[in-house]
C-alpha cells in the first residue's frame, strides 16, 4: 500500500474539530436538537422534510408514482432540510426523526412519525396498496431487496463515495476497501437482473424505487464522478434497468424535489403542488430573484 499513515489512536476520543471534506458538517457525536425551531407544515396529508439526496429520492419518486396511479390521499409538501447548514438539528425536525437524518415524514391523517427512508417507503406501500406485492412469497422478495439496499447504500455512500468523492485527503487503502464491496454489490444487482426485469421479480416495486437513486445512478455515471473508475458499462443487465427506470415520469419528477444542485431546470427547492414542476424550478425563479 502506498498510504503513510502515522495516526495512533488515543485512549479516550474526543472531537478536536471538524474532520474537513464535504458534509463534514452533518455529523457530531451526540443526538438531540441544538436550536428551537418548528418545522413548516403544508395544506396535504403528508408534510415532507427533505433534501433531494439518493435517500431523499426514494420518498419522492416514490409519492410521485402514487400520484400517477391516482392515488387518494397521497398529495404532499416537500419542505427543504438543508443539512449543510444544521437544520436537521432543529427541534421541530427532531420530534420527527430523533436520528437527525433525511428524510422524514409526518402523516397528518394518522399522526404518525415515519423516519428511515426504508420504513417510509413500506409505510407508504402498506398505507395506499401499490408497489408492494400482496402474496407472501412475492412480498418477501421485494423486502429482501428493500432491506438489501438499506444495509448495502451505507458503503456506497459513506464508504466509497465519502473517500473516492469528498475526503479531504485520498487514501488507497480506503478507497480500495470500498471499491471492491461497491462492484461486489453491483455484480450481485446485475445477476439478478440478468434474471428478472426488476429487482424481486418481474413487477416494479419499492425495491426498484429505493435502489434506483443510489445504484441506477451510479451504473449511469451521475454520481461521484466515478463511472470510468468502476468501469459501470460492464454491469449490462443493471444498466438496461437503470434506464428503464430512468424513463418513468415519476421518476424524472420526484429526483427534482428538494433538489439544490445542477442544473437549473431540474431542481423544485420545495414541492407544495403538482404546477410547481412547471412553474418554480429555480430556472423561471432564478430571473425573478435577478431583475
């Protein structure tokens, strides 16, 4: 290995500042709020707090795909948590995710709580009757996956992204310890998919709508820059449902909200009606906030 590396660990951690690198903002090692603020609450049944990150985009897609059935009661507010600044520390966000993270939904019909994007997205599922197969068998699949992806994405994001991407410094051992596992998970989604047009089976599920914004991104270049490092063209089987995803419409809809970078035309900050993909995308905003 290349890595010097003379750090020894002390008898008793403590934090002597910032670790550096992107989002190093987001962590400290305590829970609970640090300031007083109450969170925004909307017109809808389902009050979103959010950042459109791949977790993020799970929730909405997946609102986004309900409203496309039709479903009755499933119209929502995406408020924006900008965690880089430290409003998920905010104690109206910690009533509703005691764990400080995005996202998080409050369910004003059932004054439910609902954190973990995991658990939003069964919740959701159970609530409208889409997306998740009532047969037994079939059902447990699609959790497999599901429960797959949330104990899988940890390494893709935390690990690979956070010391392939935005790390202060670049060190191999890491970055080689975290490539592997990510090919590993990506060879064990192709094969899969080599077997069944989505992930558990053959009908378009939770599964595919938690996956979709971490690997279908990654395997078609769109995160971390990292698409010729992991050779991701090789992963056929993956990309093929990585695109198929991709055109959905709700899809294209629900990876705008709470969107906060690219370009222009593709991020709605905040999401509170169906028009607002039309009329508040931050390219017809931007000019207003210019004149």
């Amino acid at each position: 290995m290349s890595d010097t590396n003379n750090y020894v660990p002390p008898k008793v951690w403590t934090l002597n500042g910032e670790n550096g690198g992107n989002w190093a903002k987001i962590n400290r090692p305590i829970a609970g709020p640090t300031h007083e603020v109450s969170l925004p609450h909307g017109r809808h049944p389902l009050q979103l707090y959010s950042l459109g990150t791949p977790n993020g985009q799970k929730v909405t897609i997946m609102l986004e795909e309900l409203l496309a059935l039709g479903a009755a009661g499933a119209e929502y507010d995406a408020h924006l948590i900008q965690i880089g600044e430290g409003s998920q520390f905010s104690s109206g966000f910690v009533e509703v995710n005691p764990n400080s993270k995005i996202p998080a939904l409050f369910d004003t019909d059932t004054g439910s709580r609902v954190f973990e994007s995991g658990a939003i997205l069964l919740y959701l599922a159970e609530k409208f009757g889409h997306y998740l197969p009532k047969e037994a068998a079939a059902r447990t699949e699609v959790i497999n996956w599901l429960f797959w992806l949330q104990g899988s994405a940890p390494y893709l994001g935390g690990g690979f992204g956070h010391f392939y991407a935005y790390a202060p410094e670049k060190f191999e051992y890491p970055i080689n310890r975290f490539t592997m596992e990510v090919k590993r998970q990506m060879d064990v989604l192709d094969r899969e998919l080599a077997e069944h047009r989505y992930l558990g089976g053959n009908e378009y599920s939770i599964a595919d709508i938690a996956t979709w914004p971490w690997y279908g991104s990654l395997v078609l270049g769109k995160v971390y820059g990292a698409g010729e490092f992991l050779q991701v063209e090789s992963y056929k089987n993956l990309r093929r449902w990585a695109e198929e995803i991709l055109e959905r419409p709700a899809v294209q809809r629900g990876r705008m909200v709470n969107r906060t970078w690219g370009e222009p035309s593709e991020q709605l900050h905040e999401r509170h009606e169906a028009s607002d993909f039309d009329l508040k995308t931050q390219d017809k905003l931007a000019p207003e906030r210019t004149a």
